[in-house]
C-alpha cells in the first residue's frame, strides 16, 4: 500500500484510505519514507501497537487513528527506548 498523506508527523493515511498514528517512539525512523515506498499494515503482538508498518527499511508500531495507546506500557516502551 502506498501512502496518500503524511501531512502530520503522528499520522499516515494510506491510498486505501487507511489511517494510522504512529507510535511516540517510533517517529523518528518515518521521517525519510516518500509516498511512492510500498508499506504492509499487519497485526502485531506488542504491548502498545495493535499493528505494525513494514516496508522502507523499518518497522513501526501504529494503532488506528483515535484509539488511545496503553498509559503504562506505552510509558515502558519509551522509556526503554
């Protein structure tokens, strides 16, 4: 899937019309994605991302735009880097 707008650094919508928030800690490595790199939404087994974006060299953990991440293990994963 190919990214329509990235317009807000915490948010990514896709082509679908998919949009997802992009976990805190994890910002920093979609900085160099372009909309024409070909992204795959997957479910994930984490503490904080219900699923994660693979494609462009990096992985990220994402939830759908407006559900809220979990307070204490979101505050866990960014402490730990």
């Amino acid at each position: 899937m190919k990214i329509r707008s990235h317009s807000e650094s915490h948010i990514v919508e896709f082509e679908d019309g998919s949009r997802w928030q992009i976990f805190p800690g994890d910002l920093d490595l979609t900085l160099d994605r372009k909309p024409e790199t070909e992204l795959t939404v997957v479910e994930a087994e984490d503490e904080v991302g219900t699923h994660e974006l693979l494609g462009g060299g990096r992985n990220v953990r994402v939830r759908s735009v407006g559900e809220s991440w979990p307070g204490k293990d979101t505050k866990d994963a960014l402490k730990d880097g």
